[in-house]
C-alpha cells in the first residue's frame, strides 16, 4: 500500500537521523579527522596531510569489548595524536620514543634507549650543527622551554639519563632540528593520547597558517589551486609506526 506524504516524510527523518547518529558516533567516537599544520614530523607525515585518527585502539578495554574490539597498547615507534599538555585544545601529532620506564638519553643528535644506540631511518636531520640542548639532551635548558620540561629535568634525570615514570610517554618529532616536542614541553600524560593515524585521506600543500585558522585565503587558494596543489601521490597512503627496540 502506497504510503502517505505524512508517512514518507517521517521514515525519511527517521532514515537520515539514525544516519546522522550514526556518522557522529563514528567521527567523535571511532575516528577523528585532523590535518597536520607543521612540519615537525616530516619526512613520515608533511604538512597539509589529512589524516583519519582511530581513537578505538587506545581506549580502555571493557571486560566484554576486549574480547571482540582491536584494542592495542601504546608500542615504541607508534604515531599518537594527542591533546598538547601546555594547551589541551591543540592536537599535536608525535611519535612515542619513551615508555613508562625507559631511560633516555641524546648524544650528537643520536638517541639512546635503555643504553643501546637506536637506528631511526625515520628521522631528518636539517641543521648540521649541534645545538647543546636539543641535540645532548638531557642538558642546561635552553630555547623555548616550557616550565613542565623543566619539571620533568628537576625530578626525572637520573644519571644524566632522563626516566619516564609511570602513566606518561616521552614523544618526539621526526624531523629531529625543528620539533618543538617533549625536549621542550615535558610528558604527554596518558590521558591525554587521542589515538593513531591510520590513513591519509587528503594531502594538499598549503602554509601553517592556513590550515591552523582555515583563512579566506585558504578557501581562496583552494578554488584555485585543488587540482595542482593536492599531492595525489599521498591520498589513502597508510601511517604505519616503526618499531624502536
């Protein structure tokens, strides 16, 4: 029996509401969209990649969702997005190199886990010379030090090796000369980590600033330029961790 106009309209509300759910469930519960705006963890993620962040895999395992859900623990090498403890509305992205436990240390730009020289075919490297804090760290602090790094060196150095206690995660940027990460603003609590990037989605070249504030500029620049300034090569390309042992 054909249904009424009342009667259509409402299953088409119904439909498209239970869709609407359904999306904002996913994006808000599942997965987050976020877009890098710097360049501190090139050469691994650039600046304009749009990447798609499962937050499921770091959640707490309930007794019954353990069972049947992929969650995973936080791993060395992992890629994190996280809520930036100086300003927690920020999102940053990083990548763990300390655990809860480890000893950490940087000689010449080289990191030492828990004693052993780490190979990081990862990283960059852009200045040739040696700044004593960022590159021999721990050390006198110098830069643009915010006063939970110095925390961190006044109550967690042992041995000239910086400890990671308990509950938080020592992260840093790829490109090792021109990160601002937790040499310089301390440890990303654990309550504080949104999940991993998974896929990028989009990648489009474009400055920090534009894609910090979504300018007119940017809207701009977009109607203008999608085709040419969006880095096809990068689209659906997995961010993958890299195990650091």
């Amino acid at each position: 029996m054909k249904k009424s106009f009342v009667e259509s309209t409402r299953d088409f509300i119904s439909e498209w509401t239970v869709t609407i759910l359904i999306l904002l469930f996913g994006t808000t519960t599942l997965m987050q969209a976020f877009v890098v705006p710097t360049s501190s963890m090139e050469s691994t993620v650039l600046v304009g990649d749009h990447m798609i962040v499962d937050k499921l895999s770091y959640a707490p395992a309930g007794p019954v969702s353990k069972h049947f859900l992929p969650y995973t623990d936080i791993h060395r090498g992992d890629i994190i997005v996280f809520r930036w403890p100086p300003d927690p509305r920020q999102n940053y992205v990083k990548r763990v190199m300390g655990m809860p436990g480890d000893h950490i240390r940087i000689e010449n730009k080289q990191v030492i886990l828990n004693g052993k020289k780490l190979v990081e075919p990862y990283t960059q490297h852009i200045f040739p010379n040696n700044e004593p804090y960022r590159d021999n760290f721990p050390s006198e602090p110098y830069g643009p030090v915010d006063h939970r790094a110095l925390a961190m060196l006044a109550n967690n150095v042992v041995n000239g090796e910086l400890v990671v206690p308990q509950g938080f995660y020592f992260a840093m940027g790829d490109n090792r000369d021109n990160s601002l990460d937790s040499r310089y603003w301390g440890f990303v609590p654990r309550d504080n980590i949104i999940g991993k990037p998974f896929v990028i989605f989009w990648s489009y070249d474009a400055p920090t600033e534009d894609l910090v504030d979504f300018t007119a500029k940017h809207f701009i620049d977009l109607a203008q330029n999608f085709f040419t300034k969006t880095r096809w090569n990068r689209t659906l390309k997995l961010v993958r961790g890299y195990p650091v042992e």
